[in-house]
C-alpha cells in the first residue's frame, strides 16, 4: 500500500508541552535526576555516579516521600 509516512523527529526534540501544564514536584525531581544522569560523563560510565547525581537522587526521594505522607494523611 502506498500509506503516507510521519516524518521521525529531530534528534534531541521532544513532544510540545501545553504551556500551562505543570508537572507535579515528584515528576520535576525525577526529570531533573534523569536528565543528568542521562547526560553527564560521569554517570554515564559504568558504575558512575558523581555528587550532582546522588544530590539529585536524594532530593527526588524527598519530594516522593512527602508526596506519599500527604497520599497517607488524607
């Protein structure tokens, strides 16, 4: 069949985010932590992990603790 094809997106682009949308702290955290450990030479190397990294970690497991104590208080 002769189907028309989507042109593959640019390498590095990503889909367009509404402008009002907001993610939720737990969800920032996290992209932040993967977005540099996705990036970084360090952590990209095989069991690498540099401090930017492990301060990343440790503020997204805050951000999902709080978030699992306010799902428990309510």
């Amino acid at each position: 069949m002769d189907e028309g094809r989507d042109t593959p997106a640019a390498t590095g682009s990503r889909p367009a985010i509404a402008a009002k949308v907001r993610l939720t702290p737990v969800q920032e955290a996290w992209g932040a932590y993967v977005q540099h450990t996705t990036r970084c030479p360090v952590c990209r190397s095989r069991d690498g992990q540099c401090a930017e990294s492990e301060r990343l970690h440790r503020a997204w497991r805050v951000e999902d603790a709080d978030a699992h104590r306010q799902l428990s208080d309510t």
